[in-house]
C-alpha cells in the first residue's frame, strides 16, 4: 500500500513536469515553421542555383548578349571603314552631340565590361547582369545615333564647310584607291585632313588603315627604286 502511494506522488510530480517539455518542443517547432514561412514570403535568395537547367539557361542568355554587342560592333565598324557613309553622316562621330556621346560612351562601357572567356559569367549572375544591361545601353544608343545621323545629314553644317566635306570626301576616295600612285595617295590624304580640320574627326582605325596603305606603297616604291 505505501508503494502504490510513493509511485501516485511521483507521477503527480512528474506528469506536470512532462507536459511543460512537450509544450515547449511544440512551440518551438512552430517557431521554426514560422521562420521557414516568412523566409520563403519575403523571397530570401537560398543561393545560387547550380542544376543544369539553370546553367544551360543562363549560358543561353550570356551567348544571345555577346551576340548583340558583336552585331553592334559590326555595325558600328561599316561607319569606320567606308569613308564615303562616314562623310555623309558626320554626326557618327561629331563629339558635340549629344546622342553621339551617349553612344560612344555606352560603347566603352559594354567593351569594358565584355568578360574575356564567356565562361566566366556562368556562375557570377551580378557580372552578367552588368554586362546584359550594359550592351542593351550600347546597343539602344548606337540605334540613336544612327537615326539622328541618318536624318541630319550634313544639315548642320554651312553651305561652304559642306563644300569642305565633299571636296575631302573626293580627296580619301582617291587616297584609298590602290590604282593611284603612292604619292598621289599622300597628296590627296594630306589635302583631306587639312579639309576636315576643326570641322570633325574620324576614327582613328581609319586614318591608321589609309595611313598603313599609303606609307606601306612608298617603302615598296622606294625598294623598287633602289634595286
């Protein structure tokens, strides 16, 4: 009889006891469920997403953007190496202008930022978006550009700085021809220049082609001579 009233005192001791351990595991659990809940409501990034559906699509994403810059770029170099389309839309590269700022500096920034293996955007998604954002900026300002140019012209120029134009225009179609003398070429480049000076400025890829092909004749003109 006193054993059975020794183990009634204890489970009256101990059956309070066990119930505040499975209320505090309980709310614990729910704590925690309400952690995961809200971390999932406010969107918190678990991290990168590494399966191989994710990577084939951003590598799809990285290829079709350096597509577009290289699609730009060629269009852009059309203007660079025909003199004849540069002269008639000076405004391409008339640094006075606002669009052509804007263009030329979104350029610099896409070619800045171009990574040097492709590879390496595919894991840094903050490199990529950069580089995207930037080439989607190239590209709308080069479509800028090329629309104001195309609508101007050479309006904003006088009738005689015009003139100046076409008479330079005459003078590098002659220093790109092949057929012409060397020395005739270096005449008409340098005649060229002293047109266009203070009134715009080509691309330096340009000046460096005809200025290559001119001195490249004189030397071969001038071992020829000598032998």
């Amino acid at each position: 009889m006193g054993l059975i009233i020794r183990l009634v005192e204890l489970l009256i001791i101990l059956v309070p006891v066990i119930g505040v351990i499975v209320a505090a595991m309980k709310g614990l659990g729910a704590v925690r469920g309400r952690g995961i809940e809200s971390a999932a409501d406010t969107g918190v990034d678990p991290g990168p997403d590494r399966s191989p559906a994710n990577e084939s699509g951003r590598w799809r994403a990285i290829r079709r953007t350096i597509e577009e810059h290289d699609r730009t770029d060629t269009r852009w170099l059309e203007y660079e190496l025909d003199l004849v389309k540069l002269l008639n839309y000076p405004l391409m590269t008339d640094m006075r202008e606002p669009v052509t700022q804007q263009f030329h500096r979104a350029k610099l920034r896409a070619d800045l930022l171009r990574p040097i293996a492709a590879e390496a955007l595919v894991n840094d998604r903050d490199g990529f978006v950069e580089y995207r954002e930037a080439v989607e900026d190239y590209a709308s300002a080069f479509h800028v550009a090329e629309n104001e140019a195309i609508r101007t012209r050479r309006r904003h120029f006088s009738e005689a700085e015009q003139q100046r134009v076409s008479r330079a225009q005459s003078m590098l179609l002659v220093a790109s021809d092949t057929t012409a003398t060397p020395q005739e070429r270096a005449r008409a480049y340098s005649l060229a220049r002293r047109e266009l000076d203070g009134l715009m400025v080509l691309p330096e890829r340009t000046l460096a082609q005809i200025e290559r092909g001119i001195s490249g004749e004189l030397e071969g003109g001038g071992a020829n001579a000598t032998e």
